[in-house]
C-alpha cells in the first residue's frame, strides 16, 4: 500500500513538473521569447504591468542589483529632507574595508569626505560597495540599522520574496530577492527621476579633495549601446551569476527588465534588451494631457459670470497596447470649496480613466487671483435675478 501511494505522489510531481515546463515554454511560444537566465520579468513601469515572465517569483542571489533598495533608501531621504544632496560624509574604516581592491569600488580612504551625491554615484555608476556602505552608515547610523531599514521598506512594497542581509549584494546567506521584487524596487525608485543622470552616467571622474582623481565606469554596458537606455543596476557574484534591472526609454515609453542568474553578462544583456525591444514593439504612447492646458472652467456663483480655469500642471502620457480599443476618459475633482483662490495655486487633480479603470491622476491649478461671493454677495445675486424674472 505504502509502494502505491509512493508511487502515486511521483506520478503527480511529474505532473506538475511537466506542467510548470510546459507552461514556460508556451510562454516563450506566445512571446517568440527565449530567456535564458534563470529567470526574467519586462514591465512597463507606469501601470506595473507585466509583459514577459519566466521564475519570477523563485528567489536567487541578487548580487549588486541589491543597491536598488540603498539608492532608493537614499533618494527618499534626499525627498523627505532627512539628508541633502550636498551633506559631507566621513568615510568609516568599515566603508573603506568593503571598497578593498576590486572593481566594484571607489577606493575610498577612512577619514575621506564625500558628498551624498558622490556617493551616489559610486553606488549607481561603479556599483561601489564602499559608497554602498558610507551610505547605509550616515542614513541609517549604522549599516545593520539601514538594513532593517531595507527590509522594512521591502514589506511596505509587497517584496515577499526578499530579505536583505547587507546594502551591497555581496554573497550572504540567506540574501535573497526575485525578479518580481527586484522590478518592484526598480519601479518605485523610477519615480525619483533624479536618479537616473546618475546611474545613466557612463564615465564620471571625481577629483576634489583627492589627488589621484576617483573614475567611475558605469558597470551597465547597455547605457552606452542601448538606445535610451538609462540604468539601472548590474550584480554579479559567483553564486548569483549575472544579473540586470535595466530600463530605457524610446517614444515617450519606458520599459523595465529584470534578468537574474544569466550563465554570461553577454547573454545577461541579451536576455535583457530582446525583453525591452518587444516592449517597445507592443506599446505605444498617447499624450491625452498636456501642461497649462484648461481641464475644466470652475463656476463660483450661479449665474456663472464669476470662474477661473482649472489648468494641467503637468503632462500626461498613456502607455497603451498596440492594437487594443481603450476607452479614455477624465474626470475633474475640487480639493474643495474656498473663499479665495491664488493664481498657480494646486485646486484639484484630474482623474484619467483607461476602459473605466483609474489610470493616473495629475495635479491643476488655478489660471487666476479670484474671491468667491459673499454672503451679501449672494443676496445681491438673488434680488438682481427676481428683479430679472419680473421683467
């Protein structure tokens, strides 16, 4: 009996063996996509939409693109005004332990002072372990610290595959992210657009307070021969192998793709510019709000001879299917109702529906200086539309 059930429960994984392998390679004939990292994700990074998958949710090392998370850890604190761009920070021994003489380092000395921003760009251009680590130390007091910092954050976003055991991506046990997290990061860190003249940067030469100037070679070759190809991170570690969160842009779309476990960064690059290349291919843009543009014109008494225009603050591009009938509509909302109104100030937002589904909203503003009508105001309205109706 027990030979049986043995021999049933082996049936069964088969089964589901040959399920999971069919169901990749469909995947790969729906696509005409062939990746052959271990695993790998293309998303278009405005909606979250995933467009290509294959292991996403398996978790591997994730080397250097681990300082995803460090950057945007970084630039949040730049935003919320913890840090500033221009801070001094005093290179720890610790730091400079983990520079030692590899390539992925700035060669920073203990008691150097660099800026933030120089230390961003060790860490997005020369993946600097070393910058990586200065960071974490001033942001978090400590590198442990700012990895529970990391970890916490990684749960906000949902990253349920992820635990962080450093900032930098050096091989640890139990370090361990997906592709799915990974381009979860990638695409809350996108939103910090400032990141991206830094880790879009080929070359980059750091000179002051040094005598043998720092040269950083961004370790993302695609950012020189990718077309619009503008970060993010690489990783590589003997057990991680090759890794890449890359994303670009072409036509007003941005496309993301995450490449994990990749045999050569050869084929790493491959993987990754044939994922956006079909992204590109699929997409297309369409502008539906453009800046300064009137959205709505607001009426502030009922006879409508008082109003301001409500204008778009911003742009507003869709990224929509190839081939797809989308139904787009806006919709105008007031913060509130107030008894003044300042030219340039924000009133609302504008609601963009794609087949009735909220797609984005941008901010509007006030085209004017206006007061709204008083309460003598009304009653003059009231007596001046009676006499009207008299007549």
């Amino acid at each position: 009996m027990k030979i049986k059930n043995k021999a049933l429960i082996c049936i069964i994984l088969l089964i589901s063996l040959i399920g999971q392998i069919f169901t990749i390679n469909v995947k790969a004939i729906e696509t005409g996509l062939d990746v052959q990292a271990k695993a790998g994700l293309l998303m278009e990074p405005s909606t979250g939409k995933i467009i290509f998958e294959k292991n996403i949710h398996e978790k591997f090392a994730p080397a250097s693109v681990t300082k995803i998370m460090t950057m945007l850890l970084t630039m949040e604190a730049i935003d919320s005004g913890k840090i500033k761009i221009s801070d001094k920070v005093i290179i720890s021994e610790n730091a400079k332990r983990m520079g030692g003489n590899g390539s992925s380092s700035m060669l920073l000395d203990t008691g150097e002072i660099r800026t933030v921003e120089e230390l961003i760009k060790g860490v997005a251009i020369a993946s600097g372990n070393d910058a990586a680590v200065a960071l974490a130390e001033y942001i978090g007091g400590s590198e442990t610290a700012f990895v529970n910092l990391m970890n916490n954050r990684a749960k906000e976003l949902g990253m349920n595959d992820t635990t962080f055991k450093n900032c930098h991506g050096l091989s640890a046990e139990g370090h361990l992210s997906s592709a799915y997290d990974i381009a979860t990061m990638s695409r809350e860190l996108l939103k910090h657009d400032n990141v991206l003249k830094y880790t879009g940067t080929y070359m980059e030469t750091i000179s002051e307070g040094r005598k043998q100037p720092i040269e950083l070679v961004n370790h993302n070759k695609l950012v020189r021969f990718y077309k619009g190809c503008d970060g993010l991170k690489t990783g590589f570690t003997s057990e991680a192998k090759y890794c890449i969160s890359a994303t670009a842009t072409r036509n007003n779309i941005r496309m993301l793709s995450v490449i994990m476990g990749a045999p050569t960064y050869k084929i790493r690059n491959r993987d990754a510019s044939m994922l956006m290349n079909y992204g590109f291919s699929k997409f297309e843009a369409k502008k539906v709000v453009t800046k300064d543009s009137d959205i709505q014109k607001v009426n502030l008494n009922k006879k409508g001879s008082k109003f301001f225009f409500a204008k778009a603050k911003d742009d507003l591009v869709l990224v929509l299917e190839r081939g797809v009938e989308n139904k787009v509509t806006t919709k105008f909302v007031l913060n509130n109702n107030k008894k003044e109104y300042k030219k340039y100030e924000v009133v609302g937002y504008c609601e963009v529906y794609v087949n009735n589904k909220l797609y984005s909203k941008i901010p509007v503003y006030s085209d004017r200086d206006i007061k709204t009508y008083g309460v003598l105001d009304n009653v003059r309205y009231n007596l001046m539309n009676l006499f009207d109706n008299a007549i």
